[in-house]
C-alpha cells in the first residue's frame, strides 16, 4: 500500500515481501509524477508494517532495504491481532483507529513513535519553504 499527498508520502511495506526492487520503482514512479504533475510529491520513505520481529524473513527484508540505500522510516510497526480488530474484520462493527480503540496498546504507540519521528524530520524542512 502507498500512501501518498500532495507534499509528502511514506510507502507501506510488508517485511515479508523480500523485494526490494519494487520500492525501487515505485521511487523512480513518484520522481515521474513529481517530474510531469506535482512538484512538491516527495517520496519520505518505506514505513514497514506488519513487522514481526522475532522472525528472521522480516528483519533479512528490512536489513537488504536498508543495505541497498532505501529510505526506511523507523519504528517498524509490529504485527498484531488488535489491528485486525481495529479494522473490523472480526466483527461486524466499522473499522476505528487504534488511537480510538486501544490508546495504549504497544502498535498504537508505535503509530505515535512514527507520527513524532516523521514530524521531526519536517520540521527543519518546514522552515526552509
């Protein structure tokens, strides 16, 4: 998944996937789009979600994104079965954010860590426009 606005995105990636060369691509895509349509698009880097930790899959993917010089945002998001809660696949209820439905849950507070680390990096961009 990618998510992606007007002056900034981040990339969602699973830490199984094991290809690297996707988000290659998916790079040099946004710098087209950048290029032909939205000056400011800015590609900020690869929020890997999903993350299992003590799995050696996942932390081999992540270590070769890094290796090869892709932007990896840190904290990586933990797997875990409150956010397929927080999505609504387990009941018939609407999805809600973690934030709404478990405040202090370890993934909603990882949300945070991301959000406060991605807010820190804009910030001295931020006064440079």
């Amino acid at each position: 998944m990618l998510y992606l606005s007007p002056t900034n995105g981040a990339m969602l990636a699973d830490a199984s996937s094991g290809v690297d060369w996707h988000f290659n691509r998916l790079l040099e895509s946004v710098k087209e789009i950048q290029a032909d349509h939205i000056p400011e698009l800015e590609a900020e880097g690869i929020v890997v979600n999903q993350f299992q930790p003590h799995a050696s899959l996942p932390q081999r993917t992540v270590e070769e994104l890094i290796e090869v010089g892709l932007p990896v945002l840190q904290p990586y998001l933990n797997a875990g079965v409150r956010i397929k809660e927080s999505h609504g696949q387990e009941s018939l209820e609407q999805p809600r954010l973690m934030i709404q439905l478990d405040p202090r849950h370890e993934v909603t507070q990882e949300f945070v860590a991301l959000h406060q680390a991605l807010a820190r990096r804009r910030a001295p961009q931020a006064g440079r426009r």
